[in-house]
C-alpha cells in the first residue's frame, strides 16, 4: 500500500505552465503560485502533467518526464458515464487515482509506479486498454503525450463559465447538471480513491503507428489530391522559399511550433499564385512528416490544430519572431517576413 503523502497532482517540479500557451518553467510551489495568482482573473490557467529532470538552457527534454501518473481526459457527451466506467474499474482494483471536473468534462489522474523504460509507450498502451476493455472514448491528443498539460485545478474555465474542481465520491455519483452547478465555485474538498499504484509494466513497450488508421480516420479526403501535381506544387513551393522554410520541409519530426509556423506559411504563400486548399496542405504535411508525426496531428490531435490554423486569421509571424525563437537558419537573409518572395 502507498501513502498517499507520497504522490502529488501538483507539487513536483520542475514543470511547465501555460495560460493556456505554455510560456514558463515553474521550480517550487511559490514559483507556481505566482504564476496562478498573476494570470487567475484573465486566462485559463494550465500545468504539465509530469515534472522533468532534464532542462536545459529553458527547454524541456520530454523524455526526462517523471512517469508517476497516466492522465485520462473525458470532454464528450458521455464523459461522465466514463470517467464512471474508468473509476470503478481502478476502485475494483484498489488504484489510486484523483478526479476533477475540468469545467466542461473530466480528468481522472490514475499514480502509477514509475519504473518504465518505453514512457510515452506505455501510457499510450495503457490508455488504449482502458478505451478497449471499457468502451470508453477518451480525447485522443492526450495518449502518450509526455509534453501534455492539464487545467490547474481550481482556476477559471473561461469557455465553460465554470472553475476547474476536484471532485468527492459524493459529488462523482450524482449527475452532470449537479457537477456544472458545484463547479461555479472554488472547492477545496477531493478524495483520493484507492490505494496502490497501479504498474505499468504490462504495456511497457513502443506504441505502433499505422498508417492505414491514419487513412481510415480523418484522411479519405485526401483521396482526389493528384500525387504527380502535388509533387510538382511541393517542388515549387520549396524552390521558391526563404531557408528557414526549407529547413522545416525537410525536416520530419517537426515540434508543435515549427509545424504551426509551417502550416501557415503554407496557408499564406506567395510562391504558388493559386492560393493551397486544405486538401493539399494536409497531403504536403503527410509527405514531410514521419508517420508518428503524421499519426499524432491526424489521429490524435483529430486534426485539431490543424483546422484551426484553416480556418482562423493567422497569419505569418514576421522574421524578427523566427529569430527570436530560433527558427532563422540563415544569418545573411535580409528578408522581413518569410512570405515576401522578394
């Protein structure tokens, strides 16, 4: 049996914060705490799940992430009929696990033993099961995902119009409706179920990727993109951008920044005169991408990010911003913006 004085939700560190982008590295409680108070009455407030033992020079290495716990999110229709399912199956199995409402659907946060060698495996292996085992839906972006943030707990969802709360048994086993209406407030009260950590060595493995559940999720309608013409605009597009484009069109294993720049540059180009449907640059993404990269934006993420590149007014962020973060290879460039063709 674990004391649970042993186990945290939040109080390990160093983590990562966000509001909701993460911006900053948190190193102790008060470093975390000012971090909720400066931001608690204007954005919605998130912390990383696991705390990392590895950062340098402000980054993260994602793979020194502390695995003590597996976190589920439920945020369809049914997420409460799930998070049920989910619970009583640990409660029969005496894991320890904490359970919030997030304002607009559940997390469930189930301890585990942290002794795994394949990290972002085994929780995706574990998730999977669970989903399997249960028939439950939980969102996708979530599975294996060592970099995943969550919503502070008791802080504003400002979509929802409610806080984040933990939850009690009692308050778990009565309805939706009743959940929402506790959630207009700060609670201090949680329970902690269970009392073992649950271990993960049965799915300590490398998660597989397949590309035939990437074309039968989200990507049948790439079916009528020509493959010899998208050759022929990729080719193009790349002979006709600045360096730092074509440093991350050749580069597969794009991070989450590098590819939402890409996306809208490929959204805002200048190079092809016709401006690139969404059919098209989801086929130049698949072409550039690793099928692990491809198989988390497409069926993980659901295309999330991607659609809201599509569909929203962003727009190409000018060089000065690319060095700043740095992303400009190419020290001679005298380029303003990287869409500029001249």
């Amino acid at each position: 049996m674990i004391s649970k004085e042993s186990v945290s939700l939040i109080n390990r560190f160093p983590r990562s914060m966000g509001h909701p982008r993460q911006d900053s590295i948190v190193y102790n409680k008060e470093e975390m705490w000012e971090y909720v108070k400066r931001y608690f009455k204007s954005s919605d407030i998130y912390l990383s799940v696991y705390s990392f033992t590895h950062i340098e020079n402000g980054e993260i290495d994602e793979y020194s992430a502390v695995l003590d716990k597996v976190f589920f999110d439920f945020d369809g229709d049914k997420w409460l009929d799930d998070i049920l399912k989910v619970h009583d199956w640990l409660e029969e199995r005496n894991i320890l696990h904490r359970v919030n409402c997030s304002g607009r659907g559940g997390h469930l946060f189930v301890f585990c033993k942290p002794q795994v060698q394949f990290k972002s495996g085994a929780i995706f292996n574990f998730v999977t099961h669970i989903e399997e085992e249960l028939s439950v839906t939980v969102d996708s972006k979530i599975k294996g995902d060592l970099r995943r943030i969550f919503r502070f707990p008791n802080t504003f969802n400002f979509k929802g119009m409610r806080f984040c709360v933990p939850l009690t048994d009692k308050v778990l086993h009565t309805n939706v409706e009743t959940i929402y209406s506790y959630a207009k407030e700060i609670r201090s009260e949680f329970d902690w179920f269970g009392k073992e950590l649950v271990d993960l060595h049965k799915w300590d493995k490398e998660r597989t990727y397949c590309v035939t559940d990437i074309e039968s999720f989200k990507l049948s309608k790439l079916e009528d993109v020509n493959d010899a013409e998208l050759n022929s605009v990729i080719k193009r597009i790349y002979d006709g951008s600045p360096t730092c484009i074509k440093r991350l069109m050749t580069k597969k294993d794009l991070d989450n920044v590098e590819r939402y720049y890409l996306l809208i540059y490929l959204k805002e180009q200048a190079v092809v005169p016709k401006r690139l449907s969404e059919k098209v640059i989801l086929k130049i993404m698949q072409s550039i991408l690793s099928t692990k990269k491809f198989y988390h934006m497409s069926v993980e993420e659901g295309l999330r990010p991607f659609n809201s590149v599509m569909r929203k007014d962003y727009y190409i962020a000018n060089c000065d911003e690319w060095k700043m973060n740095g992303m400009c290879p190419d020290k001679s460039c005298t380029k303003k913006n990287p869409r500029y063709i001249m």
